[in-house]
C-alpha cells in the first residue's frame, strides 16, 4: 500500500506510475500529496490520473452509504472518499512524456501509453480529431 | 487547540488555531526566523522543512498535522559540508532561498549522481539572484566530495 505520490517514485514494478510521479509537483511537495488525491482532484492535466487509466487501474470508493469499485473514475459524490487504487500488472510497453514549461510545473500537453492503451493530457491535444492524429502517428 | 511539535530536538508546546499553517507556527509561535516564507503557495521552496526526516513545504502543512512529529529547520541543520561547498562556491547571493534549499536537499544528498539529479532535486526551490549555477556548483561538490568536483570542473 502506497499513500504518497513521493512513494511512486521509488517504484520498479510500475514503471510508468514512477515516470509520471516524477513529473508531479516538486520532491518536498510529493512527500505530502497523495495518489488518491491527485486522482480525485480531477485535473485535466495531471499527470497520475492519465498513468493509471492507460494501466487499467480500478477505483475503491467509499461513502457512509457502503462501497463501490469503480473502472473509471468520474468525479465523485459529494460525499464520497476514494480510498484505494488497484493498478493491474504493468504490459510491457510503456511510454511517458510531457511538455511543461518548467520541470514540476503543469504540463501544456503530454502523454500516457501502457500496452495498446494511450491517453493524452494536457489542454492542447483535446480535440477528438487531435487524438485520432496522435493514435495514427503513434500505431 | 493545544500541540506539541518537536523541532531540532525540543519539545514546543502552543495553543494554535487549526488553520495556523506550519510555516507560520514555526516562525511566530516558535520565533524561529531561519525558515523564510515566500510565496505561501507552495511554488518557491523558501519555507522547505524536514517533517519525519522528509522534506516538505511548511506552507502547505498545518501546523496541527505536524503535532507529535518531529521537524527540523535550518537551525537544526549541523554544519557540514553542504554549507561549507555553498560558502566556496558562492551559491548565494541574498540568501533568501537558501534554509529552504538546504533543507530540500540535504536529504538527497548520497543520491544525486549527476547534474540532473541536482537539478531535479531543485525545482522546487526558486532563488531569484543565482542563477543556479553556483548552487548546482555547490551541490555537486557536496555530494561527490572525493574528487568528483574537479572531474567535471566544478
């Protein structure tokens, strides 16, 4: 069990989780902030939340109304926690890359692959059509 | 409400609001004035501390998650060779950054291999007179005492 996104980057099994939390923040605030926590803030630009979709990760959330494990993550009842991340094994092909103006600030664009699963983040590449031009230049 | 939060070894016990952040616990109600405070958002590194031996933003900690545990400040910080490589190697100019920069890698130090480790350690840590060259200078000299800085000309 890993809390911290700072934990990640110590990580063999999971190279990509370890690339992409190496991307997050800074060393003295990657100590503090957590996986479920970059997950749940729901940017659009994070870098985790984009690593653990392309892995296939599931999502244990919690609520005083019981429990419910998720294979996507949408945003989340008001009152409701996400307390566990399970990240199946790592395929392996992966690739990781982000364009930020400065290293620990968010990125402009980037991208996630794991397998045959890509995610694009970021706010340049949005587009439906930029994706179908990303898949096609990345097959 | 009431802590207790050890700092460089003794014990500080202060009534605090719950919102009081760490940074500020540790300069008003402590008067602990080498930690400096920047920007207050987390981007700057000046209020870098150690919590539990790991470095951390003092400005995004409240000072209640840090009762019971343990903090170093600069003051806290043994002179050693880190310090001595930034005197030599003049890695400061106003000073400012510099508790926070120490504090962010002095943990780090047996693991930075290469100038790019270094500077990754710093990206979290803005100094506005440097430049960082001297610092990266500095750091590499700390981290590789044994003839390592003359190899690559530091």
């Amino acid at each position: 069990m890993l809390a911290r996104q700072g934990e990640l980057t110590g990580l063999d099994r999971w190279p990509l989780l370890r690339e992409a939390a190496l991307h997050v923040g800074h060393p003295a605030t990657r100590t503090r902030g957590t996986v479920c926590g970059s997950v749940a803030a729901g940017s659009p630009r994070a870098e985790l939340p984009a690593a653990l979709r392309v892995l296939g990760a599931s999502y244990r959330v919690r609520s005083p109304r019981g429990e419910r494990v998720l294979d996507a993550f949408p945003p989340l009842e008001p009152d409701e926690l996400l307390v566990e991340i399970e990240v199946p094994p790592h395929p392996e092909r992966w690739r990781f890359f982000e364009y930020a103006p400065t290293l620990g600030d968010w990125p402009h664009v980037g991208v996630a692959v794991a397998g045959d699963r890509i995610e694009e983040f970021g706010v340049a590449l949005g587009e439906p059509w930029q994706r179908a031009m990303i898949e096609a230049a990345l097959a | 409400m009431k802590i207790s939060v050890e700092i460089n070894g003794a014990a500080y016990e202060r009534e605090v609001e719950p919102r009081t952040l760490l940074s500020d616990f540790i300069r008003h109600d402590c008067g602990l004035t080498g930690t400096h405070v920047g920007c207050e958002q987390g981007s700057c590194g000046a209020c870098t501390v150690q919590l539990d031996g790991a470095p951390v933003k003092s400005c995004l900690v409240l000072a209640v998650q840090a009762a019971g545990r343990r903090v170093r400040t600069v003051e806290g910080l043994e002179l050693g060779p880190l310090q001595r490589a930034f005197n030599e190697h003049h890695a400061l100019q106003c000073g400012f950054c510099t508790p926070g920069i120490l504090m962010a890698v002095e943990p780090l130090l047996d693991r930075l291999r290469d100038e790019d480790e270094i500077r990754r350690a710093l990206v979290g840590n803005l100094c506005r007179c440097t430049g960082y060259e001297a610092i990266v200078a500095a750091i590499r000299a700390a981290a590789q005492p044994s003839g390592w800085s003359e190899l690559m000309g530091a």
